[in-house]
C-alpha cells in the first residue's frame, strides 16, 4: 500500500514538472494592436492586426480572427483568416484581415466597432499555442 502512494507522489511530481509554469505561457505571449483603415461600419472593413513577437522563440502565426465586441443584432462573416506568417524574435508585422458586418435589424444601424477581441494561433518548433486579447481599435488613414 505504501508503494502505491510514493507511485502516485512520483507520477503526480513528474506530471507538474513536465506542465509548463504560469512563467512559461506569459513568456510567450504577443504583443498586438489592432487598427481599422475603414470606418468600422457595416459592410467590408478592413482591420490591421499588428503582431510583435516579445518572445526568445521564432514563432509562426497559423491564423487571426477578429470578433466585435458588445454588439448585438449582427452579423459578422469572414473574421478568421488563416495565414502562415514566420516571426523571428523581436520581429513585428501587420496581418490585414477583411470582416463583414450585416445588421439583422434597424436597431443594430448606428453600430461603430470601437473594440475587438483578437485570437491568434501560433506555434513554435515545440508546441503550439492560442492567445485571446482585447483591445480597442484604433483608427489609421
């Protein structure tokens, strides 16, 4: 019976040993922003995710998708988009991604995206990763 429970003491030890830390999922984190080089409107608009590599790995982004946040009675189409974009350390760049926005009602008419929840899929060359963030949209012409 005693074996039994060192048995489980070493499984359960070498089980949190091989789980990445808390440190080692912030390390690699991205840095984004995002910008809208249209109005944010209904219709095609056209959104700049600005991604900064802040991690010591080279990391390839597998895909963005953008979803406008507190807004109710629309429609939101093409807002994933799949690339396959290869950033060294330190690295930055802009991945545009083209949203369509329908409203369902006249009451979603007056609608402005002012902020977006962001989600990136990226790996590294040992695992892969998927990373939400918030922000609020800036405007660029």
């Amino acid at each position: 019976m005693r074996w039994a429970r060192v048995t489980l003491l070493a499984l359960a030890v070498i089980g949190c040993a091989s789980r990445p830390s808390a440190l080692q999922e912030e390390r690699h984190r991205l840095g984004v922003d995002v910008s809208a080089r249209t109005e944010s409107r209904f219709g095609t608009n056209l959104y700049q995710v600005e991604v900064r590599n802040e991690t010591g790995d080279t990391v390839t982004i597998e895909s963005v998708a953008i979803d406008p946040l507190n807004i109710t009675d629309v429609d939101v189409r093409d807002n994933h988009q799949a690339v396959n974009v290869v950033l060294e350390p330190a690295q930055t760049t802009i991945i545009g991604v083209w949203i369509t926005i329908t409203p369902r009602s006249r009451a979603a008419n007056n609608i402005i995206v002012d902020s977006v929840r962001v989600t990136l899929s990226y790996r590294t060359d040992t695992r892969g990763f998927l990373q939400t963030e918030i922000r609020s949209v800036g405007r660029t012409r």
